[in-house]
C-alpha cells in the first residue's frame, strides 16, 4: 500500500520542470497575500487571535477561521458542513505551538501558506495526469489547460485564502484521477479501504464532497458497487466514523466553546456600549440580507430561492469565478460588496461566454463518455445546490474550486475529438484554433486576474 501512495504523489520526470514552474507561481501568489497581513498575524503570546485575525483579514467570502485554529486551538467551522475539519488542522495547530515556544513568533500564516502550495501543486498535477491518461490529451495540451485552470481568478484565490477549499479542491482531483485511471483500464483494482479512507476525508473536510466521493465509486464499480460487502467498507463505515467524530465533537469541543463566546460576547456588551450598538447593527444588517432565506437554521438561512438565476450565472457563479471584477474587488458580500457587480469591459463577457460554450461543446462531444458523465454529475450536485435551490448563492464564487476543474477536463476531450478528425486542412487549422483560443484566454485572464490581485495585495 505504501508504494502505491509513494508512486502516486511522486513527480514524474516530464512534470518536474511544470511542476516547479507551478510552485513558483503558487509561491509568488501566497506571499504576496501573506505580506499584506505580516506584521500583525505574526504576533504571539497572550492575545486575542479571533478578533485579530476577523478584524484585519479581509478576502472576499474567505473566513480566517484556519489562520485562528493554528494559533489557538478552537472549533470554530460549522460542524454540519465541516464535521472534522478543525480535527484534522489539529496537529499543525500542536506544531506551530511548538514554534511560539521556541521563536516567539505565530507561524499559522506560514505553515497554511506551505499547506496551499504544496496542495495547489498536486491539483494541478492531478488535473495533467486526468487530462493526459484519463481523457488522452497529448501533454502540450494538458500543460495548456491545466494553466488556463490556474489563471481562473477564483481558483487563483482558493489556493491563498485560509478556508478548506483547496483541501476539497486537493482530495476531489486526487479521486477523479483514482476513478478515471480505473475506468480507462478496468484491470486497476482500488480497494475498498482506500475508498473508504477518501471518503472520510472528504466528508470531514465539507459534507457535501460526501456526494460526490459516493458518485464516483458508484461510476467506477457498477453494479458491484452495490454489494454488501463493499458498500458495507466503502460508504456505511466512514460516513459512520464522520457521524461519531461529529457527535463527539459537537457535545465535548463545540458546545462549551460556544458557551463561552456567547457568555463572552455579553460581558463585552455590558462594559462596552458601542461593542453592543456594532453588534446589534451587525444582526440586523445580517438579517435583511438573508430576509429571503427559507429559514432561520445555520444551513437554510443561506439558501436563496428569489436571486436572479441568469444574472447569478452571469456575474457569479462563471462570471466571477473565472474573471475578478474590478469594482468592489475581493470584497464580502456580507459586509459592503453588492451581490451583483458588472464588468467595465464588454470583452470580459464575450470571454466568459466563450468559455461557457466550450464547456457545452465538449460535454456534448463527450456526453457517451464515462468518466466525463461522473465529471458532469459532480457538476449537476453544485448546480442543484447552488443554482437551484439557492445555497451559498450570494458569494457562490468562493465555491469554484468544488467544480471548475470540470471546464479544462471538457476541453480536454473537445480538443482530443478534433484531433481524432484531424485529416484534412481545415480540421487541422481547428485544433491549432483551439489552442490559440485556450492560449489567448489563459493570457487574458492572468493579465486581468493577476494584475487586480497584485494590486489588491500591494495596496495596504
């Protein structure tokens, strides 16, 4: 088993120059976030990381709940979505601990900065092995697509922010490549364990990647997927252990840490009267925000079911996703960004709609295909979630690294189709077509999405 996982994440001789070229760039975009923050989320000792860190950190729908886990150990995620998450943060959180003692210096900026990096280089890395064994792309290909996947702004943002979603992002590409590589050559075997070890992993990261873990071994077993047995180790056993750990968590960390920010927070409202008038301000801004939630719970107060549909798929959910607005840039629509912003440039949607109808075209072209079906089903669950019933839909661009990956995986088998019918001139100027398109929208949106992060992150 050992060298399984040894082969799997070591680095193949023709990715090692991408490879690298991938971490620099990584690099370079995590220490320009880092920078912005250096001075005050390096402070250590007796102080208070949560106000610190919410107080200062300000990335569009980001939550800095991770930056706080590794400087003092709290569970602070929503247990219904993240059910294990602050566990599995758990021993980075002992080793930064570790690192206040003997320097004096908070390091969780750091060590989640090496997190993001080390996982961006993998997703991209899986994402060129899916593109080049799974769907057959020569490598110049995959090398293209995986860097048009790398300059959508919001992956671009996912692989800096300190929220999970480069973990999903990490774990959701590492099982399409497992379950690709077995589709293609029905000889691989997964065993039911490393299944069942993915699935616990995703679930304890976000429970909605639960769903999508299930599809693909349904989509890589069939009908033995169903054996009892099987589905006995591969889905019953860890959606239990995620449902133990999230009742043990819930009773013995969850509860008493919410007690005491309640107790906390009114304590501060007794002493400090313009504490007490933010706060309320603050609810109430909350409250008319979500006034047309279906209802008050931590879940369906976010769900939607009177937002524009169009105009979120516009501006949002492909608009924002793969190209930043330049007005209210990187700002929370929980607190000052309007849930619809339009570009400046008409451009900035013909790219956009550009890219949306090669997604159509290639889905279309590979509709027959088995694993592009799993990839679109994993594409319908967030288009159901999002788009249909309305979850998250205010700020569903900090989503994108749940689904995005679908968009070069389907240009993949639009270019492999054209280059299967490239015998005469004008279907051979098509594929060289294509991959002046790709080209030229990889260009434009690291131009666009690159200079407005640099600026963002230069500004303070």
């Amino acid at each position: 088993m050992m060298k399984a996982i040894l082969k799997l994440f070591s680095i193949k001789k023709d990715e090692r120059w991408a490879a690298l070229v991938l971490t620099c760039y990584l690099v370079v975009l995590n220490v320009l976030a880092i920078q912005q923050y250096l001075e005050e989320f390096t402070c250590s000792g007796h102080i208070g990381f949560y106000s610190l860190f919410f107080q200062s950190f300000h990335l569009s729908g980001f939550d800095p709940f991770t930056y706080v886990i590794l400087s003092e150990w709290r569970s602070l995620y929503v247990l219904s979505r993240h059910p294990l998450l602050a566990l599995f943060i758990y021993p980075l959180y002992a080793f930064n601990s570790c690192l206040m003692e003997l320097t004096g210096v908070n390091c969780a900026i750091f060590i989640w900065g090496v997190v993001l990096v080390v996982l961006g280089t993998y997703s991209f890395l899986f994402l060129k092995r899916i593109l080049h064994e799974v769907v057959g792309c020569d490598r110049r290909d995959c090398w293209l697509l995986v860097a048009f996947f790398a300059s959508f702004g919001y992956i671009m943002l996912s692989l800096v922010a300190p929220d999970h979603f480069a973990l999903s992002l990490f774990l959701l590409l590492l099982t399409l490549y497992v379950c690709g590589k077995v589709l293609v050559c029905p000889y691989i075997k997964i065993s039911d364990w490393r299944m069942a070890f993915l699935l616990f992993l995703a679930t304890g990261i976000t429970t909605t990647n639960a769903f999508k873990i299930v599809l693909a071994q349904w989509f890589m077993r069939g009908r033995k997927f169903f054996q009892p047995r099987s589905f006995l180790i591969s889905v019953i056993l860890p959606l239990l252990f995620v449902g133990s750990g999230y009742v043990l968590v819930n009773e013995y960390i969850q509860k008493p840490e919410q007690e005491r920010r309640e107790r906390s927070i009114a304590q501060r409202m007794e002493r400090d009267a313009s504490f007490k008038k933010k706060l309320e301000l603050s609810h109430a801004s909350a409250k008319k925000r979500h006034a047309r939630g279906i209802s008050d719970g931590e879940n369906l107060y976010w769900v939607d079911l009177h937002l524009s549909r169009p105009r979120s798929i516009i501006e949002n959910f492909f608009g924002e996703s793969l190209l930043f607005h330049a007005d209210h840039l990187f700002e929370d629509v929980n607190v000052s960004r309007p849930i619809f912003v339009s570009y400046r440039q008409q451009w900035c949607y013909s790219v956009v709609y550009i890219v949306f109808a090669l997604l159509i075209w290639g889905s279309i072209i590979a509709l027959k295909n088995r694993f592009m079906q799993l990839c679109l089903s994993w594409l319908g669950c967030d288009v159901l979630l999002h788009l249909c019933l309305g979850f998250g839909l205010t700020e569903v661009y900090i989503m994108t690294a749940h689904w995005a990956f679908v968009i070069p995986i389907a240009l993949g088998f639009l270019c492999v189709r054209l280059q299967q019918q490239a015998k005469g001139w004008f279907t051979c100027q098509a594929v060289s077509a294509f991959r002046l398109l790709i080209g030229s929208c990889t260009l434009l949106f690291l131009a666009h999405n690159l200079h407005l992060f640099v600026t963002f992150m230069l500004q303070k």
